[in-house]
C-alpha cells in the first residue's frame, strides 16, 4: 500500500512539474543565445523537482523535455520567443500573473526603434530614450490587471532630476500601484566591482493606487558584517521606510525634485529633520544669476571658456579677450579655499578663440569671485582675476561682497555643504561622489540681513574673511606653508559656519557621523573591506554610544528621582553587540554595572524576550523591556554605534514608552 501511495506521489509531482514548464512559465528575449540559456536553466529547475521514477519513465521516452524556444517549435506558439518585446508579432499564449525581468538598459530607445515607437503611440514619457523605462510602461499592459511586474531597473529610473524624468516618475507612480522599492546602490560594486550603474528592484501593479495616502516600501540595505561572512544581503530596520504616495507626488512637483527617495538612502530620522530645516533658508539660486539673466540677484554664476577644438568650424569661432592673462586649470590642486597669483599660469595672449558654444561672458573671470571644479570636488577664492576652461565654475559679485564671498568659499568646502550635498544630491553615495550644478545651487545660502540676530552673522562673516585673507598672506610669504595654512584656517572656520547656520550640538553630531564615518564608507568593494561603517564598533565608540543615549533620555526626565544608565557588551565571534540600560536612583548613578560577558547577557536577554523573539537567536535591532531594564541586540558594526545612532534610538525608545504608557492609560 505504501509503495503503490509513494508511485502515485512521484507520477503526480512528474504532472505537476511538467505542467508548471509548459503551462505556467513564458519568456521574451530578442537575442536567441539568451533564450537557449533560459531553456537550459528552465530544463535543470524541471529536473530537479523530478522524482527517479519520473527521470526513468522520461529515459525510456527519448527525448522528452518539451520545447520551449520558438526557433525549436515552429508551428505552436512556444513558452521562449525570440522576438522584440515591443513587437506587433509578439504573441502569448496566456496572460501571466506575474511579469519579472532584468529589461536592457541604456539609451538605445530612439524615435525609429520598436520600443520608441510603442511608447509614441500609446503617448508615455520616454525619458533620456531610456530603453528601461519602456518596459516599465509595456509590462504593465503585458500582464494581468489583478497582477505584478517586478523589474531590475538602472537606479536613474527613480534618481534622475530632468524634466522628462521627473514627468516620467510622476506619471508612473501615479498611474501605477508601486509596491516596493528596493535600492542596490551600496552594493554595487562590492557584488558586481565592474559594474557601472547601481540596480534599483521595483515591484507594482498595473492599476492606478487606490489613494494618495498610499504607502510605497522602500529597502536601502548597506553593506554589512553578514554580507562580508556570506554574501547575504540583509535589510536592518534602519533602511526600511515607508513612503506615501502623496509625499512622493509633492516631492515631484517640488523645485527640488526628486529628493524623497535619496533622503532615506542615508539619512536617519534626526538627518531628515536637520535637512528640512536647513532648506527652509533662501538658496544659493536665489543669490546667483546666469549672464544672459535679467533680474536682481548680486551675483553671476558661470562655466569658463570652450577653446576651438579640432572638430569645430573655424568660421563659428568667436575672439574672446580675456580680463588678465593669468590662467588656472581645473585640474590643480592649488584650487584649495583660497588662490594665489603665483599658483596661475601666464597665457601668452588675453584673447583667446572660443568654439561657438562656448561662454564669452568674462565677467566670472573678474574678481572677487569663488570658483568651483566640477562635480564640486574643490573651491576656492580669487582675489584677482583669473580665466579657466568650461571644466570649472565661477560665481562672480561686486565689491561690496567680497567678504560674503570668501565666506560662500569657505561654507562650500565646509563640511555641513558636504552634508547637506550627500544627502541630497541624485549622484553621490549612488552613483559618482559629485553634485551637479542645479545641486549646488539648491544649497541653503541666507545672507546676514535674513536673520534675527543679523549683527551676530555680520560678526562670523567678517571674521571667516578675516582667517582666510590672515592665511592666505601666511601661505604667500612662504608657499610651503600653504597646505598647513589651509588646514588651521579650515579648522577655526568650520564652527563659525554651523554657528552661523544655528547648528545644535546634537546636530553637529549628525555632520561628524556623515562626514567620518558614512561618506568613507559608501559603495564597498572587497578589497576595501571592511570600511568604517562595516568595521567591528570598539569599546570606546560603545561607550559614547552608551553614554550619549543615556544622557538624550536624562535630558527628557531632569527632575525626577531616577536617572538611566548603561553598559554596552559586544563578541566579535556573534558579531552583536548589546546596549543595557537601567532605571536607577540617583543615589546610585555611579554604581559600576556587574554583567560584562555578551554571552550572559543574551542569554538573559533571549529569557526576558516573548516566544516569537526567543526563537530568532541572532536578530539584529531587537528591542526588549525586562522589569527595570532594557536591553537593544545590535550588529556589531559601528555604524549601529555611532552618537547619531544614540541620538535615533533615544528617540525611538521614547517613543515606545509614550507609546506604551498610553496604551496603559486607554
């Protein structure tokens, strides 16, 4: 009886298998060697849900896998097409259920290709010509209307700021149902070191969202100790977020657009608040104007020079004359807070021939002004006129600002610009560490008058200016100076910008973390492991941890008889770490905690957790409340052990006490 069961069992699974190739599973592709793999792999999933008996009874057929590529069965409409998805002659067989895929990415989507076409016709922004996006716009008429497409999508789908992007992003949320999201940009180039572009994985559905107030998953896993141990890309609580619909659409239809889903790559809580208030402020583009602008705005923003190359046409050309011979290239490093005479080259002519595109305003290349290298990686100011190519940028204003200038090259190159462009600029911590020039503009610049206290922000003007000209006549007594001359003036002018910016000291928090420990750690390779957010937490970063979450939760209870303390235990081995915290009296604040092993305390831990925690005896970012104590299990990374860690997990854990206060008194 059981053999005659166990027959039947195998001849059903057989069925079932079979059924699932030739039934349930179709595929697109317009390269044929691609089909032919799909099929093999498909073959070897087919076989291995075969039973022996299975694999015996097909033995004896011959060959009696199924075709599944349409060049191997002609005459019936096959599970493989090699056909262009956005072919008329594209043909299924069955509407699927679920449509998934890795769509071809790259700008090859033009007015005379199939894909171009399609989406011509059927009137959808086609960004960029980016062939991606037309599959996202033909899946979704691909598949079942009570079905999903989820795509593996150039990270540009969702990041890119140009106007087309920008119509193509709102219309796609808008018009469909976006599940989740799913952001690979950290692991880039640690899974794939020659990859170019970072992978975004998106799941929707093909109808409209149902309400605004709908909420769109968004997963930024980072690099981690479990990936460096076995590949395995895990999501911390702390990169999952959830976004509405609605703040997603006024993000869109905002001057910063988009900004949403790049603020919580990287940004804590207590990040986005920081962020929010810092662009309340009037910005850099108010400030700054272009040469062919009208306007009232004191100051011109613009590139250098296009000299006429090889290719361009002579009778285009234009003679620019230039205001000084003096001439500096984008490339030197001399283009560091401030910029000396000496440091220039001396062109042999003032006039110089420029290619018809080119900008020939020379009013940039008249001082003060402050020049930028591309992508932002270096500022400076110039006290003097000075020429440069189209590789640079410069922002020009009368004399009057001279000193709000040296003071805008200072804040460029300061680390709460820095900040403030990682954590909002489409390109860094994604893609390449730059900022466009639309990025730099969107930077918080208020002039002393916007402020109150506008006497006081005169004051840190003047004496920003003040350190910069005192250094920079430093560095042109001796230029071997310079380097030392940069680095004293840049370490007293910092403070002076974040007091100008009002920056609190639980902020000035958030900019160390960003600029020591999170901006060096971005898109890992390999050989670069482990960097600093990945590298075990050390006893010293747990104890400022410990003691900075401590001191944010006394700060919210001054008066009362009992204060919180703590201790932080950790094993390399397990890779967690615990934070213990305990109501105590006052009285005994001082006391010295007893638990130091990491292994007794998660034992206590796993008896004070409830069943479904017990069961889970390595979890990352569990949270539990035992009598007078709690207990926070952290991967041992000093990521989760930074202050702004602290300064986010205090307000978590008020919350939940609020929180479960409430539901007490309900």
């Amino acid at each position: 009886m059981e053999v005659c069961q166990s027959e039947r069992e195998e001849r059903s699974t057989g069925k079932r298998a079979d059924a699932a190739l030739t039934d349930s599973l179709f595929g697109v592709d317009i390269n044929p060697t691609a089909c032919r793999i799909t099929a093999f792999s498909l073959y070897l999933a087919y076989l291995d849900q075969l039973t022996p008996r299975d694999i015996r009874d097909l033995q004896g057929k011959g060959r009696a896998l199924p075709h599944l590529v349409s060049s191997d069965a002609p005459n019936q409409t096959p599970n493989i097409q090699c056909v262009d998805f956005f072919s008329s002659n594209l043909k299924l067989s069955a509407v699927p259920s679920v449509v998934v895929g890795n769509p071809p990415w790259g700008s090859i989507a033009g007015p005379d290709t199939p894909a171009g076409r399609w989406c011509a016709e059927n009137g959808k922004p086609l960004p960029d010509k980016q062939i991606a996006a037309a599959f996202v716009w033909k899946a979704a008429k691909a598949v079942r209307e009570e079905g999903c497409v989820c795509f593996v999508l150039p990270h540009g789908t969702l990041f890119n700021h140009g106007g087309k992007a920008v119509a193509f992003q709102k219309a796609w949320l808008t018009e469909h149902g976006v599940a989740r999201v799913l952001n690979l940009a950290d692991y880039r180039l640690f899974l794939f070191e020659k990859a170019i572009h970072p992978a975004i994985v998106v799941r929707y559905r093909p109808e409209r969202p149902t309400s605004l107030n709908s909420k769109i998953e968004y997963l930024a896993p980072k690099v981690d100790w479990a990936a460096t141990q076995a590949e395995i890309i895990s999501v911390s609580p702390i990169d999952r977020s959830s976004i509405s619909l609605a703040e997603l659409v006024k993000d869109l239809d905002g001057p910063d657009a988009p900004q949403t889903w790049k603020q919580h790559f990287w940004a804590t809580p207590r990040d986005l608040r920081l962020i929010d208030r810092l662009s309340l402020y009037s910005r850099l583009r108010d400030r700054v104007k272009s040469p062919r602008e009208g306007g009232d705005k004191p100051w011109v923003m613009a590139e250098g020079f296009q000299p006429l190359g090889e290719n361009d046409d002579p009778k285009k050309a234009k003679v620019v004359r230039l205001p000084s011979k003096l001439f500096i290239d984008a490339t030197s490093p001399a283009i560091d807070l401030f910029l000396l005479p000496e440091e220039c080259k001396t062109l042999r002519s003032a006039n110089v021939t420029v290619r018809s595109r080119s900008n020939t305003s020379t009013e940039i290349f008249n001082a003060p002004h402050v020049l930028i290298t591309k992508g932002f990686q270096r500022i400076a100011f110039c006290d003097f006129p000075v020429s440069f190519r189209h590789a640079l940028r410069g922002i020009h204003g009368p004399d009057k600002h001279r000193t709000l200038l040296m003071f805008l090259a200072a804040y460029l190159r300061s680390r709460l610009a820095k900040y403030y462009m990682f954590h909002t600029a489409a390109s860094w911590g994604m893609y390449r560490p730059e900022g466009h020039v639309e990025e730099i503009l969107r930077l918080p610049m208020p002039f002393p008058e916007d402020f109150k206290e506008s006497s006081r922000h005169n004051e840190i003007v003047a004496e920003v200016a003040r350190l910069i000209a005192t250094h920079t006549r430093r560095a042109m007594e001796n230029l071997i100076l310079r380097d030392s001359a940069v680095a004293a003036a840049s370490a007293a002018i910092d403070p002076l910008i974040e007091s100008y910016f009002d920056i609190q000291p639980n902020e000035q928090v958030l900019l160390s973390d960003t600029v020591n420990v999170v901006i060096p750690s971005i898109q890992p390779t390999k050989a670069k492991m482990p960097v600093p957010t990945v590298a075990h937490s050390t006893r010293q970063q747990r104890d400022l941890y410990t003691r900075r979450l401590c001191e944010t939760l006394n700060s919210w209870v001054r008066g009362t008889e009992y204060i919180v303390t703590g201790f932080a235990v950790a094993s390399d081995q397990l890779g967690i770490g615990i934070a213990v915290l305990r109501k105590s009296p006052r009285s005994d604040a001082l006391a010295q905690p007893v638990e130091a092993d990491v292994l007794h305390t998660f034992y206590r831990l796993r008896q004070a957790a409830n069943p479904i925690e017990r069961a889970v005896t390595a979890a990352r970012g569990i949270t539990v409340f035992d009598q007078d104590k709690l207990y926070l299990l952290k991967s041992i990374g000093h990521r989760y052990w930074t202050e702004t860690a602290a300064l986010n997990d205090a307000d978590e854990i008020a919350g939940t006490i609020l929180m479960h206060s409430h539901r007490v008194m309900a």
